[in-house]
C-alpha cells in the first residue's frame, strides 16, 4: 500500500456540521498527524486543518464523506514520498 501524506482544509459554514465533521475525524483518528481548529464567531464559521498520513483510498473516503456534509467545503493537498 503507498502511503500519501498531505493536508485537508475543511471550511465548516454551518455550526450544526461541526458534529458531522468531528465524528468522521474521530473515525479516521488513526491516520490524523495533526489537527488545527480556528472558530471565527465574527463571520460565523470555522476553519479545520489536518495534516494526514494513509492510503489515497483512505484519504478519498474521507474527503468524500467530509463534502457530501452541507455547509462544509473541503480541499486536499497531498504528496508522494518514499518511505
């Protein structure tokens, strides 16, 4: 299995989607590096960044799961690497 490690940046537009979001983060825990949350009350949304290190099978099922979430858009920067 190639491992691919990258970003995920989830724009959370909707507070009630917060804890869809975070129960399917919970599920992917294993493969989690790094989870960064900045709520901005002003503008009434929120802004996750996580750094993820698994399969490309793994990573598309979550980003998958993450943007058929309404009022969450996600975007994914990934990388190879040799191990």
């Amino acid at each position: 299995m190639e491992k691919r490690i990258g970003t995920i940046s989830i724009v959370i537009y909707e507070k009630t989607a917060a804890v869809l979001v975070n129960q399917l983060l919970s599920e992917y825990s294993d493969y989690i590096l790094a989870r960064n949350g900045l709520p901005l009350h002003q503008k009434e949304l929120s802004i996750i960044s996580i750094i993820i290190e698994t399969s490309t099978d793994n990573i598309n099922a979550l980003t998958g799961k993450l943007g058929r979430i309404k009022d969450v858009e996600v975007k994914t920067i990934l990388s190879k690497y040799k191990e």
